[in-house]
C-alpha cells in the first residue's frame, strides 16, 4: 500500500476542488453564450454527453448560475478552499434564505449570510451542517408580519427531486408545505391500508411496502384521470382541518398538525383547486367543543364526530 503525505493529499483535495470551480465556470459560460443549443441540446445534455454524471451537470449548472452575484463564495471557491459539495450547499442555503425572507441576493443579510456559511464551511463543517445552518438563519430571519405566509404553509417553498441510484432504482426527495403534505399522506394512508389475502392470511407486506403500494396506485389513477380519453375525474383528497371553538388560533390539520389561519388555509384549498366551499361541523371530544372543516376537491363536506 502507499503512503501519501498529508501536504500530497491536501493539493491533491484542492486540485479537485478548482477542476469542480472551473467546470461550474464553463458550464454557466457555455448555457450563457448558448453552445448546447446550436447542437440541439440543453446545456444539461450536453454536459452528460461529455461524460458528466446527471447530478455533477445539475449541481455545475446551478452553481455557475449563482457564483457571479455571490462574490465571497466565487472567491474561495476559485482559490480551492472548498470542494464542489460545500459550494453547492452554501448555493442552495443562500437561495433558501432568500426565499423565505424575500431578500435580494446583494441584500446585507444574503451577504453576511455568505460570508457565514463560507466560514462554517471552511472550519470543517460538512455540506449537510451548512445546509442545517442555513435553514436555521432561514427561520429566524423570516419576518413577522401577519401578511408573511408561515414557512410551513408557503408552497413557494416546495421542492421535489429525484435520481438513479447505482442500482438503477429511483431514489428523491421532497420538501413540501403542510398542505399539499396532509393530502399526500391522507391519500396514500387511504390506499395503504393491510388488505388480507383471499384465504384470510393477514396482509403480509410492511408498513413501508403498503405505502410504496399505495403510491404507485395513486400515480396511476391520475394517469388515468388526466387522459384525453379520461371517463372519470381526478381522484380527490379528503383534508382535515380542526378548528377549537374557543381559541381559533390553534387549528390543526389532521397529520401534520397546526397551522396558522383555518380561513386563509381554506382559501388557499380553494385556489388550489378545490372549489368547494367548507362546511363547519361542531364536534366534541372529551369535553372540548371543536369545528371541523373538511375539505374534499369539488364537494362540501360535513360531519358530526
């Protein structure tokens, strides 16, 4: 086995890390002045044409993008401080502390907020603790003004992607607002329920297969609804939400629990594409008056508990 020396590994860490910097640099060039589409293809394509996994071409595309209007961050990266993992995340932080606080990149805050995750990033910290960093300035940065829709319940927020593991299977992630995340998980509990087999025998699959199950089934009902030779509607989703009588402010949803205004909640289920009206219906439980509102796509809904 050889022994590499710590100064040899050390160059050889920062050699990597201005190759990352200089394909992110070609690569937001090249999308700019428009190389990929004199041959056909997106810049993307023309990325992975050259050899360059899926994810390394997202990841060159998004930080080149965003280098030029973060200038601390362009620096260190160009001098090899930080590998192409930190620079991405400091990239996707800064985009999500912007968001939820509507500050411009050139804003005080965006830019002190560089200069923080650089440094945290260069102490040792990993992509994923600058990330966690970020989403803690995020929400402590986020104004409060009655007019500011809650990070939980803003869908401008959401954000779903995916990728082929070495195995060939499809592996993703998801961040969504609370609503669209109630009506996920109302959906997929519906379909997911442990059906026995024919002779009796209880269901033999997990709780984590009934729910892929279930997924898979939700996804081909909505192929089949939104065909053009469609003879049903969409499939709709029941959404829950409890409204104390006495204190109107703790209102909860059924799985992921408060939210913040059950009135402007239900106007943005109806813009959401549910037009129907919601209907109270008071309930008690254990001697605690409640309103429920139920929220079915295309119908009005009420019940007594």
């Amino acid at each position: 086995m050889m022994w590499m020396p710590t100064s040899l590994t050390r160059s050889a860490v920062r050699l990597r890390a201005v190759t990352d910097h200089v394909l992110t640099v070609l690569s937001a060039q090249a999308e700019r002045v428009g190389i990929a589409k004199r041959s056909g293809m997106r810049t993307r394509e023309l990325l992975m044409a050259n050899g360059m996994a899926p994810v390394v071409a997202d990841r060159c595309l998004r930080v080149g993008r965003a280098l030029s209007e973060l200038p601390t961050l362009h620096r260190h990266s160009s001098n090899g401080f930080l590998s192409g993992e930190h620079v991405d995340a400091i990239v996707r932080g800064v985009a999500r502390v912007s968001t939820r606080t509507r500050e411009p990149i050139g804003s005080e805050t965006i830019t002190e907020l560089q200069s923080t995750l650089v440094g945290q990033a260069i102490s040792g910290a990993s992509p994923a603790e600058v990330m966690k960093a970020a989403r803690a300035v995020a929400i402590e940065a986020t104004p409060d003004d009655a007019n500011t829709v809650p990070a939980a319940e803003d869908a401008t927020l959401n954000e779903m992607g995916w990728h082929q593991g070495n195995d060939g299977r499809l592996q993703g992630s998801f961040d969504l607002d609370v609503l669209t995340g109630e009506r996920l998980i109302c959906a997929v509990d519906t379909a997911s329920r442990p059906r026995p087999l024919p002779d009796g025998t209880p269901d033999p699959r997990s709780a984590g297969r009934r729910r892929a199950d279930a997924f898979g089934q939700l996804l081909e009902c909505a192929a089949r609804a939104t065909a053009d030779d469609a003879m049903v509607g969409a499939p709709r989703t029941e959404v829950v939400v409890t409204v104390p009588v006495a204190d109107r402010s703790t209102a909860r949803l059924g799985w992921l629990g408060s939210i913040s205004d059950p009135g402007s909640h239900a106007g943005r289920v109806r813009r959401r594409g549910h037009p129907g009206r919601p209907r109270p219906a008071r309930r008690t439980h254990r001697g605690v008056s409640h309103e429920t509102l139920v929220h079915r796509g295309g119908a009005e809904s009420g019940h007594r508990a």
